[in-house]
C-alpha cells in the first residue's frame, strides 16, 4: 500500500482534550508514527461522550475515538520520579514534540523547551496553549464558548436583542488544531531541510484572532473606519440572502440578486419578474424590492422540497445549500459515493462508522490503519522500541510510572 | 537561518476565503506566493464585491463588509476591501490575461518557475480558460497542485455554488448551532469552513513538497471545502454513528453536558449609547471549578445547595443557574469579571467586539498586530501579523497587503526573465497593469 506524505515520522504527543489532538490525528492519519502519551486516567476526552450505545467507558466515548485514530498510545504519569528519562528517551526518538499541557507545566518538570533544546539542536515542539507561553492571560483556561467569544467573531453572530451564539460542539477547537497542524508541519520542514529545532508557541486565541471566518475582516473594518460589526435584528432578509424555510425544511441562499439572470433561471422565468425594476443593479439594496422579491419567492420554496431547490439553484448557478441533518447526510450519496465515511475495527465497540479524509492526496493517501488506542495499549511496545528491557519496563510499572 | 518554506514558490489563483486563507499561512511560512490576477476579468467576493464601489456604499454598514480605509472608496478600491485585504499580507500580486494564448504562454513560463499552486474557484474553471491539471502538467511534471472545490471533483453536487456557509448547511452544522428556541431562519451565516480549508489546504501542501523530496513526484490533491469541515461536526456524527441520535441544537451550551456553560449578561467601561451588549462567558468544566465559581461570586446561599455540588445536578438546574449567575455577573465589568474568575480558576472572558480588540492587554503584549502603510499613500493601518511564534525562524509582515500587479515589475523580469522590449508589449497587449478595466463597475 502506498504511504501517507509522513511516513517515517515519529510525532511524541503530550496532547489532551480536541485542539492538540485534531492537530497530531492529522499528523497520524497522513502517515506519522503518534505516541500518544495519556496520563493513568486517559486523555480527559475518554471521559466524555457521546458513548458507544449510552455506555460509558474509556474506550466508549466517541469524542476521542474521531479524534485519536492512528496513534499508539502509552499510559505514563508524567509527574513522577521515574518518568523524566522515559519521556526524554522518546525525544531522543521522536522528529517532533507536540504538547498541550497548561502552560509551564513541562519546564516545572524539566521537560520543557529549555530540556529538549538542550537534549537535541533539531528537534521542533509546538506548545499549544489557549493564550501562549507569553502572555498576561498565560494561566487562563478556555472551552470552546471562551475562546470563540473573546478571540472569534462570536460577537457578531446571532440577533441584535440576543446573546451572541456559537458554533457547534467545539468547533473553534478544531479550528485550532488544523492551524497547529500547520505550524508543526511548517516546523518539521525546517528541522528537515535546515536541521532547525524550535519552539513554536501556538496561542489558539492568537489563531481565532486571526480566523478568516471573518474576525480578520471585522478587525480591520474597525481599524479602517471605525465602524463596528454587529448582529443582525432579525433573520436576514436580502435578495436570496439567508435561511428560508422550503416544503421539506430550510434552504440557505446568499447575495442571488447580483445576478438575476441565474436566479431567474433557477426560478423558471416567472413573468412578475420579467419587469424590468428586478433587473437593474443594485436592486438588492432597494428594501421595498427586496420585501416584495421575498415575498413573491417563498411560495415557490414552500411549495419545494430542499433537494428540488437546490437542484434548481446548481442547474442555474445560484449560491445555495440545504440545511441537512446529520442522518441526511450520512444517508447521502453524493458523499458515500466520493469514499467520504471511513469504517474501522475496534476490539470492543466492532466497526466503526466515521467522517474520513479532510482530502484526497492520491500519491500519498490519507488512511486509517489503526483504531485509536485503547488505555495503554503500546506501553509496553513503545518503551520496548526505545530500549527498555523488560525488567526495566516491570520496574517501572511495578513503581507506578507507566500503566 | 531561513524561514520554513524559503524558496518554496507558489501560484495563487484563489478567491474569497478559504483558498487565500491557505496561500496566506504558505506565505506567512515563507513561501514566495504569486497572485496571478486579470485586469480585465473580476473575480466577485476576493477584492471586493465591486472594483469601484460608490462612496455611498463604503459610508454605511457592518465594519467588515464596507468599511474601507476612512470611510472612502480611495484610488483603487480593490486593494483595500476590509473584507478581503488581512489575506493580502506577505504575497506578490502579478497580473496576466489568462483568457488570451500570450496569457497562457505567460502562465506556463511561471509554472515551470513554481513548486506549488493552489486554487479554489468553482469546478471546472481552470479548464475552462485551458489551464486545467494536463496544461499544468506539461508546463511542470512535479508541481503540487492544490484545488479546493466545494463538494469535489465528482459527484452530482460537483459544480454546486457555494460559500462556506452552504457547504456547512450540506454537512450538517447549520442544523446544529444557533438559538435552540428560535427558527432556523434567524441562524447567522458562519464561514468556519474557510478557516479549516485554508488550515488543511496548507497542511496538505506541505504534505505534498514532503512527498515530492522523497520521490520527485507532485501530485493534485484535492480538498473538498465540505468533507474538511467533518472534523468540527466531530461529536454529532459519532453520535449518529454509535447510537443513531440525531443531535439538536445546543445554542451556547456544553456538547459534553458541562453545566455551568453559558454567555452571561455584563457591562464594560465606555458603554456609551449602545446600552451595553455585553458579555461575559464562563464554562464550568468540573467540580473544583464550580467551587471556584462559588467563591467567586461570594459564595451565595443558593450556590450551597449540595444537589449542585456534582455536574449532574448542575445539568437539572442549568436554566436556574443560568438566571442566578447572571444577576450576578449583570453589573460587573466583563474585564473584572473574567480576572475574578479565573484567578479561581473558572475559564471565562468577555465576548469582544471588533472595537475593543486592538486595546486587549494579550493582543497588545503579544504584538499581534503591525502598522503598515496601504499601497497609494491611502493611510497607515494595523494589519494582522501571522499569528505562529517560531522561536528560530521568526514569522512577520515581510510585504504590505499587496495591491493589484504591484510586483509586475519583479515577476516578469526576475522570475520569467522577459526582456524590456517584450515587457512593453505585454503592456501594450494588456497583460500588466494595476487598474481593473475601467467598465468594470
């Protein structure tokens, strides 16, 4: 089978929870040897769901199965006596370190920057952090609602005499791990083609900060003419712009007037727009236009299901999607004919159904190879690999500091 | 010690979003990144929405649609859209008509000068003006070619239209975010899959050049915008998966079921005549944390009561302690609050709004931002650094926002090596320049 872009790469992973992981799943899922280490209770998203059929269970939670496939994990306290020279022996073996423990938790236990700079002059860590190594917000913790509320464009999403609204689940996390993935890629290019170890201190709020989900834009809007971005009062209502409802549930449509020939097109050429005031420019911003066009239009959408429309709306052009649900989706063809889902075998759970490549890199495919790992599964396997004899890895488990 | 990706040379033939966000991190890396742009053709929604939008325009609405450099259309408007101009920063800008044989001559000679190209236009464009996968091959056997379709190269939605929030209403996002006591029509259009696209996009590039030294062999990867965006949607398709629950919307709440976890009412200094619209969030993840909380707030006789002591209890009475925190946290100062509570160690901050970002304490002592002066003297502005810190290879603005052919001069001599005589021919011939077609409205 023809390798992943990263084969050959050993990634040591201090992560925990969804931003560090999704960063290193990538990593893994392109090819890369991950050795995940878990504290003795497991990485904290073991301990969230949703469960495997309801049930708890470390190896049940669906949240760090999407995130954690491909990687070997090993169980190791970090905190005890024993396990500096167990970690400092997987950096002598690693090409890279990505870790997302709170911010000077490693150089406490001397197993910081300073330590791997010191053990090899080429080896990269990525420290991701919610506010970075340097910053007055250094200590400060996130969720998801946090850093997308101070960092993202919350602010402006949502109505006017409402709270701002977030995104799903812990979305703005993920975008924060792919942004890492691509710092650390970055920083595995440098140590591989110039020999360069560095650290790379990955702030998520200094990501969000620069999002291109349009906080870049509304930063600089505000810097250039002092306006501000704010919700809006009510559903959107433009010419085609925004979410409507449709026979069968909603359709989201943008900016469709500015070219009415299409919209016309995916209409049927109805003959009240055949007058020419729906032709000219700029007829989006005329708000009696824009109240009557909508008003003329919804029939037509209540009478359709969100397929037919937008079905219509690719024939003619027309910026649009239907809002599927989630079993919608996976019943879908379009994506499960494209080879979208992935299925896995797992020891406890069988096989597995879930989301599969981000893309598609033909001569060097995305796969899963592996489950994600159950509690300390490698353990012994990866310290073996790194010269531990097998009194050496009895010791060390009989004294607590692997599991 | 060079920065990662020198000597790396890229094509960008991207728009809108989510393929300039990936050009953007190429070139914040290092990369050389080349706009390849036309004068005489106007990509809608990547340096504007018009090239010359009317001064009427530009003085009304949101700060990030329309607001342009002093509320002005300025010289050239395209160069310094608020909308598009944060993506400009670190890249060249050659124009060429692409929709003319010399344009393609033009373009084959920057090709084969090129390790990578990356584009986002709707499908079939490229081939279309006949620089599709087999022109770009011949022009360059090992380039990396990175096209970013909305739904992919195959399939019936191939040649759907769409924006991040479309592809985002097909995967499912749009269902499961926004006010859960609302209709769906009043859910705002989000674009969070332009973010990871872009992410992903330049992951995947780097991937690829990984890939090229070990073999000498480029490839196309393809990024379909909607499969990139499963990995935020992460919990709800496992959901599906394990169990066949459909999830609904959770609004601000906790997808894991963490009680407290809310955007609660606050005030801030200046209020001034919006009235406020403040607020504070705060997300109890555990059970320490909620004591923080309690003592935080001074340990109110409601807060004792033990049913709340564990997180399941929490969960029974959110909407109750949603009310009690937020009479609490109403006549606070977000700033204060957020100091409070996580010196007790509660994740909580205030929801900051575009007016308040570049006075952050964070934003201010991590330099996030850098003064630069906009192309045609239109003013000197702070522009968004790439937010990376390598400790080796320090990443900044190396170039301004770039406007429109501004580095024609560079290319076509530097890079392709024409002479004087055929340069003043391609102007001649309309293939340098820095004005769109003056009947470009």
């Amino acid at each position: 089978m023809t390798s992943g872009p990263l084969d050959g790469v050993t990634v040591l992973d201090l992560t925990e929870h969804i931003a560090g992981p999704y960063c290193t799943k990538l990593f893994a899922d392109f090819g890369a040897d991950v050795i995940k280490i878990e504290p003795p209770g497991g990485d904290p998203s073991r301990s969230v769901g949703p469960w495997h059929q309801g049930t708890p269970g470390p190896e049940r939670s669906g949240t760090f199965f999407y995130f954690n496939t491909n990687k070997r994990s090993l169980v190791l306290d970090i905190e005890h006596p024993d396990a500096k020279a167990v970690v400092e022996r997987l950096m002598r073996r690693a090409h890279i370190v990505v870790e997302s423990q709170p911010a000077g938790r490693l150089d406490a236990l001397g197993l910081g920057w300073r330590r791997v700079s010191s053990l090899r002059d080429d080896l990269p860590m990525v420290s991701i952090t919610p506010f970075g190594h340097d910053s007055p917000y250094r200590d400060y913790q996130v969720s998801d609602l946090v850093l997308y509320g101070f960092a993202g464009e919350m602010y402006s999403i949502g109505v006017q005499d409402r709270e701002p609204v977030k995104m799903y689940g812990t979305a703005s996390l993920v975008e924060c791990g792919s942004a890492a993935a691509t710092g650390a890629m970055a920083a595995l290019t440098a140590a591989e083609l110039q020999g360069v170890g560095q650290h790379v201190d990955f702030s998520m709020a200094d990501a969000q900060f620069n999002g291109v989900d349009r906080r870049h834009a509304a930063t600089i809007g505000f810097e250039f003419a002092g306006r501000r971005s704010l919700r809006a009062p009510g559903p959107a209502a433009g010419m085609l712009a925004g979410v409507y409802p449709c026979a069968d549930g909603y359709v989201e449509f943008s900016g469709a007037a500015i070219r009415i020939p299409r919209l016309n097109e995916m209409l049927g050429s109805p003959d009240w727009l055949q007058d020419d005031k729906w032709w000219q420019p700029g007829v989006n911003l005329i708000p009696d236009l824009v109240e009557e066009f909508n008003a003329m239009f919804l029939p037509w959408a209540l009478e359709r299901g969100k397929r037919e429309i937008w079905a219509a709306a690719r024939e003619a052009k027309v910026l649009c999607g239907p809002l599927f649900s989630v079993d919608e989706l996976f019943e879908d063809s379009h994506f499960s004919d494209r080879g979208f889902w992935s299925t896995v075998e797992h020891d406890e759970l069988g096989e597995v159904k879930l989301p599969g490549r981000p893309l598609i890199m033909p001569a060097s495919p995305w796969s899963i190879r592996r489950p994600p790992p159950r509690l300390g599964q490698h353990t012994d396997e990866v310290l073996a690999e790194c010269g531990f004899s097998a009194s050496e890895i009895f010791k060390l488990s009989t004294s607590g500091a692997i599991g | 010690m060079s920065l990662p990706l020198a000597g790396i040379r890229v094509i960008d033939l991207t728009v809108v979003w989510a393929g300039t966000f990936a050009s953007t991190l190429l070139a914040d890396l290092g990369a050389e990144v080349i706009k390849v742009e036309n004068m005489h053709v106007w990509q809608p929604m990547t340096r504007g929405g018009q090239a010359r939008p009317s001064p009427a325009l530009v003085k009304a609405g949101a700060g990030w649609a329309t607001g342009y450099p002093n509320s002005e259309p300025g010289p050239r408007p395209w160069n310094y859209c608020p909308t598009f101009v944060q993506q400009y920063r670190n890249k060249h800008s050659m124009t060429v008509d692409l929709v003319s044989d010399e344009g393609r001559e033009i373009f084959a000679r920057l090709v084969a000068e090129s390790d990578a190209l990356v584009e986002n236009n709707a499908s079939g464009t490229l081939e279309k003006i006949g620089i599709g996968p087999d022109f770009l091959r011949q022009a360059r056997e090992d380039l990396v070619v990175l096209r970013m379709p909305a739904y992919g190269s195959d399939g019936p939605y191939r040649f759907a239209r769409a924006l991040g929030v479309h592809l985002e209403s097909v995967m499912g996002h749009t269902l499961l975010r926004g006010y859960p006591d609302l209709d769906p029509s009043y859910i705002t259009s989000i674009f969070s899959g332009d973010y990871v696209a872009g992410a992903h996009g330049a992951f995947a590039v780097m991937s690829a050049l990984r890939h090229r030294r070990r073999t000498g062999e480029g490839q196309l990867i393809e990024l379909a915008q909607a499969e990139c965006a499963g990995g935020m949607l992460a919990q709800a398709f496992m959901d599906f998966s394990f169990n066949g629950v459909v999830q609904g919307r959770t609004g601000n709440r906790s997808v894991d079921g963490f009680a407290p976890y809310n955007l609660y009412p606050a005030r801030s200094e200046g209020d001034g005549a919006d009235g406020g619209d403040r607020w504070i969030s705060i997300s109890v993840l555990d059970d320490d944390q909620w004591l923080g909380l309690r003592e935080a707030m001074g340990d109110p006789e409601w807060a004792r009561d033990p049913e709340l002591r564990r997180n399941e209890g929490r969960l029974t009475h959110h909407d109750e302690l949603d009310a009690r925190i937020a009479e609490w946290t109403a006549t606070r100062d977000d700033y204060e609050l957020m100091h409070l509570l996580q010196s007790h160690g509660v994740p909580a901050a205030p929801v900051l709004d575009s007016s308040r970002i570049y006075d952050d304490p964070h934003v201010e002592h991590r330099q996030l931002n850098e003064a630069h002066e906009l192309y045609d003297g239109v003013g000197t502005f702070r522009f968004n650094k790439p937010f990376f810190r390598f400790s080796e290879t320090p990443l900044g603005i190396r170039k301004p926002p770039v406007a429109l052919g501004e580095d024609n001069d560079y290319v076509y001599r530097e890079v392709l090596g024409y002479s004087d005589d055929e340069i003043a021919g391609f102007v001649e011939r309309g293939h340098i320049g820095m004005d769109y077609d003056p009947e470009i409205p």
